[in-house]
C-alpha cells in the first residue's frame, strides 16, 4: 500500500530481469518504432460552466465544478547485475478540482485510494494536489 506523502523511488522497476525474447520485443515495438512509444501524455478535463450548460448541469455560478488531470511517463530499459528491467523512469501528474469543500475532501480520498488499490508510485504536494 502507497501511504500519502511516500515518496517512491525511480525508475520504479515493473518487470525485473527481462528474458532474451522480452528484450527483443522491447527494442522491436519501442526502440525501432517510428516514433517513441515509451513516452506516454494526456490530458482530462471535466468543467461545470454556462456555455455548456446543456450537456454539463451548470445552473448557477456556485455550482460549477472542475477537475483536471494532466500526466506524463516514461518507460525505459533500467540496467540491473543480470539482465534490463523495465521501469518507469519519468512521471508527471498534475491533478486539480474545484468544487465545495465536501466534495473534494470525498474524491481526493477516492483518488488516493485508487492509487493506492492500482499500485501506482505517488508523492503528494499541497493540501488537495498530487
């Protein structure tokens, strides 16, 4: 379990000591591909406002809600004694909500427990961030 405020170290090794024929696939779909694979970035956003209220539910300017999520990773080949690794080598996660206070203190517990459930290295910055 992932503790709020853990700071984990990377690369966060996923798969140890790759066999011949995974290291081979790795170089095959990641390390000759036309563009880089291993490198992974999105971004959700779900806003509350008047110009959409018709398919948001605004209704009032103190009813609008927001989040944000924004991420970026890296996966590479990680060197260790015997064999490569793959790890994730570079992360960025950028998390941010506004709606009543209640409501973020219930999702942000929701959102650190999905973490928490997944596995996924995290560190947390400020009150309601990641």
């Amino acid at each position: 379990m992932i503790l709020q405020g853990e700071i984990v170290d990377i690369p966060y090794i996923l798969i140890d000591q790759l066999t011949l024929d995974q290291q081979q696939v790795w170089k095959t779909y990641f390390g000759d591909a036309d563009r880089p694979r291993y490198i992974e970035e999105g971004i959700w956003r779900r806003t509350q406002e008047k110009a959409t209220a018709d398919q948001s539910g605004w209704m009032a300017a103190d009813d609008a809600r927001r989040r944000i999520i924004h991420y970026r990773y890296r996966y590479g080949l990680v060197p260790t004694a015997a064999a490569p690794a793959i790890g994730l080598t570079d992360l960025y996660l950028y998390h941010s909500a506004a709606a009543p206070a209640d409501e973020i203190d219930a999702h942000h517990a929701a959102l650190w427990d999905s973490l928490a459930t997944g596995g996924l290295p995290v560190a947390s910055y400020g009150h309601v961030g990641i």
